[in-house]
C-alpha cells in the first residue's frame, strides 16, 4: 500500500489483518498486483496504465471533478 504520507501508511496498515507491505510509491505499490484499489482527491492522475499488467482490475474512487485517476503517459 502507498499513502502521501508514510506515517498514514503504517497507521492504516498496522489496523489490518494480515501481512500488509507498505511501499514509497505508488509504482511500486501496483506493480504485478491483481487487484487495485485507490481512494484520492488529488486533481491529477496517480495511476499509469503502463503500471498495470494486462487483466488487472483497477476500482478507483476520486472526485467527480477528477475523474482521471487512471492515466497513459
């Protein structure tokens, strides 16, 4: 899992059950992985589809207003 801020995190991962690997980026967070879930309210694109490998499911959640969570460079 990735967050902004480290320290948020370890505290969110800390409450789940189960091994829970927190990365420095959001890259790394998604690279190889199945399933992809994201919660943000950044304005810009946190997620690249050259990240993603092919059959991956990506359920995001961001602002109507920024609907672009998911991005091809």
């Amino acid at each position: 899992m990735w967050s902004r801020r480290k320290e948020s995190a370890e505290h969110f991962a800390s409450a789940l059950q189960g091994p829970v690997t927190v990365c420095t980026s959001v890259k790394e967070a998604v690279e190889g992985a199945d399933v992809i879930i994201t919660v943000t309210g950044a304005s810009q694109p946190v997620l690249f589809g050259d990240w993603v490998k092919p059959g991956a499911h990506v359920a995001g959640k961001a602002p109507r207003e920024s609907c672009k969570l998911f991005s091809n460079p």
